[in-house]
C-alpha cells in the first residue's frame, strides 16, 4: 500500500502577532499568518509582484514557542501541513479555510531583540492531530 504526501515548506513574514488559545481540554493552539511574496518579469519586461497569505496553525508545544517568540513583521519558516476546514456559521452559511498546519518554525532573518532570545530557533513536532471543530471554534 502506498503512502500519500502532504508537506509545505514557506518562508514569508508574520502578518501580525501570535494568537494563541486553549482547547476546551487544555491544549494550546495558536494562529497567525504568514505572507509570502514573489516577483517576475513578464514576457515584455514588466516588473510584477504578487504576495500569497497562508493561515498558520501550531499546536502544542510548538504552539507556546511561536506565542513566545514570534511577532510581526518576523521573517520566519513554516514546514508543515495543509487541512482545508468546513463549518457553518451561526446564520447557516458554509465556509471553509485552508491552513497550514505547522511541524517545524524557525525563525529568520537579523531580528536581535533582547526578549527573542538567538537569531534562529528550531522546533519540530511530529504527529500533531487534526482538530475537531468543536476544539478549534475560529
């Protein structure tokens, strides 16, 4: 039996600061977003830029250090997954959110500031569950 494969590796900038939550059982889960940007020049020479912005979702212990260390503005590297949700709003409306669900952070870039500690910092974490919706609410 063959294996799927399912990995995204992203290095962008932090869109605004960590959020980070509790599942009703405890277990920390924070958010933020990532922006990705990209240039080229078309076929008559025009300059184009484009930025891609990807919804981050750290779980666990992953998910205290990106709260800890991460802010905006942050060059960062994102490896992980994606997972598309589903879920219906209050007024009965569908909607759906594709996120990357991280395993792997490290930080980027020549940010020294006295409260992050070192320039690069590096946590995997394998084996992170996909969340309900009744655990994950946002």
């Amino acid at each position: 039996m063959s294996r799927g494969l399912n990995k995204v590796m992203i290095i962008g900038h932090l869109g605004k600061d960590p959020e980070m939550r509790y599942t009703p059982s405890g277990r920390p889960v924070t958010t933020f977003t990532v922006a990705v940007s990209r240039s080229w020049n078309s076929a008559d020479g025009e300059r184009h830029n484009e930025t891609e912005w990807f919804n981050i979702v750290a779980w666990g212990n992953l998910a205290e250090i990106c709260k800890q260390y991460l802010a905006k503005g942050q060059q960062v590297y994102i490896e992980g997954r994606l997972q598309t949700r589903r879920w219906d709003d209050k007024e009965g409306q569908k909607h759906t959110s594709v996120e990357i669900v991280a395993s792997e952070m490290m930080m980027l870039g020549d940010r020294r500031d006295a409260n992050h500690g070192s320039e690069e910092q590096s946590a995997p974490v394998e084996g992170e569950p996909a969340a309900s919706e009744d655990e994950f609410p946002f």
